[in-house]
C-alpha cells in the first residue's frame, strides 16, 4: 500500500489513477491543480481564488472518493474568511486538513488562528517548503518557507501536525534537516523531482524514517524509486510509504 500525500489535482484525474494503478498508490493526498495555479504559486490569490482552487478539490475528491483525499488551500491574510472555509471544506467537505504556500512565512502570527482550529481538530498541515539558495529563487519567492519557520511554528504549537513538503523539491535540503531534526511534531514529506543520491537515506538517519511521508508532487517514478532505493527494511519503508500518514490522517477529531 501506498499513499501519496502530496500530490495535486489536474483537469483529468484519471491520469492521476493510472499512475497509482502502475505503481502502486491507493491513495492521493491533493491540493490546488489548474484552478488559480499561476495566482497561488506566483502572487497573493483573492479569495474567491482560494475557493474556486478548493473547488475543483472537493469535486476531484466526490468523483474519486476511495482514491483521492484533499487539503484545503488557505490564504492566511483573508484571516476571518480562511477559517470560514475551513469549516467549508474540511468540517462539512471532508478534506484533510490544511495546504499553505508562499503568502507568507509559517510562524508569522496571520496563521495562528489557522494553527490553532488544526489543533482542535487534529487535522494536518502541509507546507510548501525550500531553503532557497539562488538567487532567481529568492526573488521569485521571497516569502517561501524553510525549516526554521517550521520548527519555530513547531515549538510554539507542539499539538500542531506539520508536515515540510518536497524535501527533494530543490534547494539546500541537507540544511532543511538540520533545522527541523529536534521538532519532533515536524514530519518531512519524501517529494519532489530532485533525485540526490542517498538523500532518503540522509533524512533517515537525521529524523529517523517515523517522520517520512511518502509524497511525489507528481514525480511518480522518481518518487517511488527513491524510496524503493533507500537503505530501509522492509518494515520501514511500509512505514514510509503509507502508515505514518494513515497515522497523521487518523488523529482527526472531527
């Protein structure tokens, strides 16, 4: 069994399933796709931009119900309206929890209110993440966050579920290790499209592989492969590939 928890929905979702049908992958943890993608990843999305993403969300996960779960996409600066949807779409839609981009830093106070209702409910957030280096990077994305900005949000909310995403999604992430190795409530998803040699094999023996998810954003092959490569026993990488996350998605409460 596996489960991807970081994916995104796309116009035909049943590409998606013929990926999970050849390798594997019951279940498909999604975000925004092509709704207000370009506003999102590059600018600051209005809220009806925010709804219209979630949108298509909710109907990706009515159509699919047994393989496509959902994370409800927030704007932490529409502050009262973001905590309106998150009754809209994960108390009476059924998503999973919470997906942040690069609005804005994740311990700055804007997302607290948000933090806090995942608390009470026990619900998972996942962030967009990098240690950018470059500095086309930085300027492209000048608010994105990094593992000190999860572990100081980690330290504050100790109750919080937070989950890094795309380790191998560029940049510096042996630094991105170093910074959240002590927040044991920060877990590391496996994503991304950067294949370094024996990077699962480091995040293990930095985190220890409890707080792996098995992810691909859509790097299906590369995201299997190199877990399927890593240094781990076969126990450890069920752990990996689907029982951490079916652990995390298990705590929910409401």
């Amino acid at each position: 069994m596996k489960i991807d928890i970081h994916n995104h929905v796309r116009q035909d979702n049943d590409a998606i399933l013929r990926a999970g049908d050849e390798l594997g992958i019951d279940l498909f943890c999604c975000a925004f796709g092509t709704a207000g993608h370009a506003d999102i990843t590059r600018g600051n999305p209005d809220i009806e931009t925010v709804r219209a993403a979630n949108d298509e969300v909710l109907a990706a996960t009515r159509q699919f119900p047994d393989r496509i779960a959902g994370w409800c996409f927030l704007n932490p600066g529409y502050q009262r309206e973001s905590l309106d949807e998150m009754d809209r779409c994960i108390r009476d839609g059924g998503l999973i929890g919470v997906k942040l981009y690069n609005q804005y830093f994740y311990n700055e106070p804007v997302l607290f209110p948000i933090v806090q209702r995942c608390i009470e409910w026990q619900v998972p957030i996942i962030g967009h993440a990098g240690k950018q280096c470059h500095p086309d990077g930085i300027k492209t994305q000048p608010r994105i966050s990094n593992g000190l900005h999860f572990a100081d949000l980690a330290r504050r909310y100790p109750e919080a579920i937070l989950i890094e995403g795309h380790i191998c999604g560029g940049g510096d992430w042996e630094w991105s290790l170093k910074a959240i190795r002590d927040v044991p409530n920060v877990w590391l998803d496996t994503s991304g499209s950067v294949v370094d040699e024996g990077c699962i094999d480091r995040c293990v023996r930095q985190l220890g592989h409890e707080r792996l998810v098995f992810g691909t954003d859509m790097s299906y092959e590369e995201g299997v492969g190199k877990i399927l490569a890593a240094n781990l026993t076969d126990e450890q990488r069920e752990d990996v590939f689907w029982r951490t996350a079916r652990s995390l998605l298990d705590r929910r409460r409401i």
